[in-house]
C-alpha cells in the first residue's frame, strides 16, 4: 500500500518539476513567440526632450520596419511598443510597468532620459527585463554591475573631464563656470568638469543650477557674467541650452559654451538660430544631413525624410542603432531567444564601426559600457561641424 502511494506522488513530484521548470523558462523568454520579438521603449512624446523622444521613436520603427519588411530574426519579427514619460521618473515607472507585465516585452530599448532610468530599471530587473542602451550616457546606465544592464554611449562625465583641459588650453581660458539640470543628468557633467578642472590644475569660477522643466535662465546667466567667466560647461539639452545661450548673446556675455551630447542636436541651430553658431558640444554619432558628403548616410537620412515627412537627427540614428545592434546580438543569441541566451551573446559582442561615425564597440561579462570615446564638434554657420578626433580616457 505504502509503494502504491508512493508512485503518484513521485509522477506528481515530476509533473511539478515540469511545471516550475516551464514557468522559469517563460520567464526568461517573456517577449518571445515562436514568430515574434517584442521590444518596449519608453521615450518623451509630450515633455521637454519631445523633439529627441519622437526622433528616436522614428528611428527605432524605421530598423524595425526594415528588418521586418526584409527578413527576421531566427524567425521571428520584431514588435515595437512605445510608452510617453513625458521626461517625469514617475510616468516612466508607469510606463514601465504596463510594458514589462501587460505588454509582456523581452527587452527595453533606447529608453530616454537619466533620472527615468534609473527609476524604471528596478521593475525591468524584477522581470528579467534587460535595459539595453538607454539614450543617456550617465554612469549609472552600467554601474553598479547588474547582468541585466548594457550603456553604448560615452559617459557625460567622460565626455567633459576629457574634452575641458583642451578646450581651456585651446582658448586660453582662465575663468570656468558650469550651469547644470538640478538632476542625475547634470550632476554627471557637472561633476565631469570638476574633474577637468582638477586635471587642468584649476577650480571653478561659479556654478549654477536650473530645475528640470525651467524656461529662464537670466539669473543664472547673471551670476555667470558677474564672474566673468570666458568658458562655461552646459549640463543642458535642448531648450537650457538655447535659453542660457540666448541670454548671454542678448546681455552681451560671450563666454566659449560647451555642452555634452544631450546638447548635440540640429535642434539647437534650427530653434536658437545665429545665436548658437559657436557652441561646442561632445558626441560620438554623427548629426545626418540631407547633404551630408558621406553618400551612405546621405542615403539614409533621404530614406528616413521620406517616410517620416522630416529630417532626421541624431536621435533619429541612436533609434536606428540600438535597434540594429539588439538585432545583431539576438541572431547571435540564436534561435532559442531568452535572457540568458541574450546576455551570452551580448557578453561576447563587437559592434564594429558603423557609417554614422561610431566607434566600435566591445561587450564582456564584466564591461557593460560599448565604448567610452568622444569627440567635438561646433556650430558653424547653422550646422554641426566635426572639429576634433575621438579622445579615448
């Protein structure tokens, strides 16, 4: 009698074991059917950085159209599912969360923004959601060490305490000032400069803050004048950095700007007009325009402008190549596609230069950040202009 009972439970100790075993492998696969891939990101469609979130979107669903219209992964088409943070932390956890558990989506892609990051991340990683490269270049997109964490873009840190020593050199400055987002994001560049500074064996002048969401910049740029500053570092993006500049032009202050990549947009020259030729910003892809001498990229950015009726941007191509990239590592990872499977192959990525000026990029169990080299470039004449070469740490 004793056997006799022992055999069902040992066959029900079995089928349970099935059943948990099944569960975890869903879990990792989530996102994932035997046709489809789906991608979630979370972008600003109606806040501040709406100009980035929309170009980005753009060029996130022109790679996935491509590919879609053209072939598969393993099998499978990809499915892109936008949410709007509107660039608020709180809207981003949302966001998040009807991505990961309503949408069900494998991977998070090209999410926008610092302080929104780093406030949806926790409900992906409860989900066994890889972020996989954020459009921010903060430190915390690849620190602390997280399996589930990959960050493609130079840090703003990087960016300023490589790019300020040259500039002070260049242009014989004496007097730095920083004007910074009250945030994660300005925070990084403003400690960026800090660091320049101390390499170039000097100390800020002054420094200066705005809240995020803030539209005048007049006291600030008062204070910085006050102190006579020949060059000020911008932890700004699209409208700070138009305003403060705008500003200081309309006062009479006319310091030599640099912002880091989140000021690297045609947007500055197109909204702020004469008045920005001069700012310098970091970056690492190239601005594509209509006429730009590369045929390649001239070739996109006609292809981009006929299907979404305007020019693209940069955004437009980190969109593009975030989701190029996550193509090429989810072929890698083979056609049982899971998280585990992805972070295999990410582990042993190179993503090697690509037409838009990028430098390659390289992936271990242990280094979670593509690539950490910048460069500069400056408005002349209404377009961004390459002026120096890639600056390695």
């Amino acid at each position: 009698m004793k056997i006799q009972a022992l055999i069902p439970l040992a066959a029900m100790s079995a089928v349970a074991g099935l059943a948990l075993g099944a569960g975890s492998a869903a879990a990792q696969s989530q996102g994932v059917t035997k046709d489809e891939i789906r991608i979630g990101t979370i972008q600003d469609l109606s806040g501040p950085l709406a100009g980035f979130g929309k170009q980005a979107r753009n060029g996130m669903q022109l790679r996935v159209d491509e590919l879609n219209e053209q072939g598969d992964v393993n099998g499978r088409k990809l499915k892109l599912f936008v949410e709007d943070s509107g660039y608020d932390p709180k809207k981003a956890v949302l966001a998040a969360q009807k991505l990961v558990n309503q949408d069900k989506i494998f991977i998070m892609a090209g999410h926008i923004g610092t302080a929104q990051n780093m406030a949806a991340m926790p409900v992906q990683f409860e989900k066994n959601v890889v972020n996989f490269f954020p459009i921010t270049a903060a430190r915390e997109m690849y620190e602390p060490h997280h399996r589930l964490k990959y960050s493609f873009a130079a840090t703003y840190y990087d960016q300023i305490r490589l790019a300020l020593p040259k500039m002070i050199k260049d242009k014989g400055a004496k007097k730095v000032c920083t004007i910074y987002q009250d945030d994660e994001f300005g925070l990084e560049v403003q400690r960026g400069a800090e660091a320049g500074l101390k390499a170039a064996g000097m100390e800020l002048a002054e420094k200066t803050s705005y809240k995020r969401g803030a539209t005048d910049f007049s006291s600030q740029v008062a204070k910085m004048k006050a102190a006579n500053c020949d060059l000020v570092v911008l932890g700004t993006i699209i409208r700070e950095t138009i305003g403060t500049v705008g500003e200081a032009r309309k006062t009479g202050f006319n310091p030599t700007f640099l912002g880091s990549s989140a000021a690297y947009t045609d947007l500055i020259h197109k909204l702020g007009g004469k008045a920005m030729d001069g700012v310098y910003a970091t970056h690492t892809a190239q601005n594509p325009y209509l006429d730009e001498a590369s045929q390649p990229i001239r070739f996109w950015a006609n292809k981009y402008k006929t299907k979404f009726n305007e020019d693209p941007t940069v955004f437009s191509v980190y969109g593009y190549m975030i989701i190029d990239d996550f193509i090429k590592a989810a072929q890698k990872a083979g056609p049982t596609l899971t998280t585990d499977s992805f972070v295999r192959a990410m582990d042993s990525m190179t993503f090697e230069a690509d037409m838009f000026g990028a430098p390659k990029m390289t992936f271990t169990a242990t280094k979670r950040l593509g690539n950490d080299q910048s460069r500069l470039s400056q408005i002349v004449d209404g377009k961004w202009k390459v002026v120096s070469d890639y600056v390695t740490p």
